[in-house]
C-alpha cells in the first residue's frame, strides 16, 4: 500500500497500532528529508460488498490492517484493487480476498500531525502544483488570474 506525504513524495510507515477491532493508526513519516512530516493515519474496515464464498450469516465479516499490509477475516492476506480518493485527507480503499471471495471496503483518512513539515508555504504550494493534473494545472492558473 502506498502512503504519500502532503509534500508529494512517498511516506514510510514506521509502525502501526490497533486502536479497536477494526481499526489501526499508521505512523508515517515523509521519506524527503528536506520535508521530515510525520503523521498518522486511520485505516479501518468499512463495509462488506461480497460475502464469502462459504460465509455463515453469524460468521464475523471484517478485514484488519496489520504494518502495511491488509488482511482478511479469513486470515489470508487481501487485496487492494482500487483507491478512491474522496479528498486530500480520507480515501475508499477497494480490497478482496483471493482465499474466500469476500469483497470489502476499508477507509484511509489523515488523523493528525506528529511533526509538521518543514518546507516553506511555497515549497509545499509548488510540490502539491506538480503532483495534479495539466488540466487541473491550468484550471488553477485560471482561478489565480482572477486576483
């Protein structure tokens, strides 16, 4: 799974914590050194979009984050075939299991700050410019014209 630090640049997770059964914090930190954010972020199960193939309706459905990796309720470890990102802090994370079939939701969302950044406003404006999209890169050129 692929962590990326509000610099742009891709984050290390350090450890992770579960904070109930269906949530785990994830330590980042930037692996920019001129950067040094680190953050933590929230990763827990959603909703469930397929049972198991041999799913009982009193059987537990869930999924669980251990480091980087998520896993099933099952046990085996699943797979992230999609990402969908709702906004720059929070993100759908599509995943199934090739063990049993079950089809599942977690979320990924920015808890808080550790350490902040230490690149400049600008530097941050100018790294988050080149990350988007020419077609977003032009809309925002538009937008600044106005001022």
């Amino acid at each position: 799974m692929r962590i990326d630090c509000q610099c742009g640049s891709k984050a290390l997770v350090s450890r992770s914590e579960c904070d109930d059964d269906s949530t785990t914090s994830l330590f980042c930190s930037c692996s920019k050194p001129e950067c040094g954010h680190s953050f933590i972020l929230s990763f827990g199960f959603k909703h469930t979009l397929s049972r198991p193939q041999d799913c009982n309706t009193e059987a537990r459905l869930g999924a669980s984050v251990k480091g980087t990796r998520v896993y099933c309720s099952c046990g085996e470890r699943a797979h992230i075939n999609k990402t969908n990102n709702l906004s720059t802090n929070v993100a759908d994370v599509y995943c199934s299991c090739p063990s049993c079939g079950h089809r599942f939701v977690m979320f990924r969302a920015f808890s808080h700050t550790l350490s902040p950044s230490a690149l400049t406003t600008e530097a941050l404006t100018m790294a988050i410019i080149r990350s988007v999209t020419p077609s977003v890169r032009r809309s925002l050129q538009q937008q600044l014209s106005l001022f």
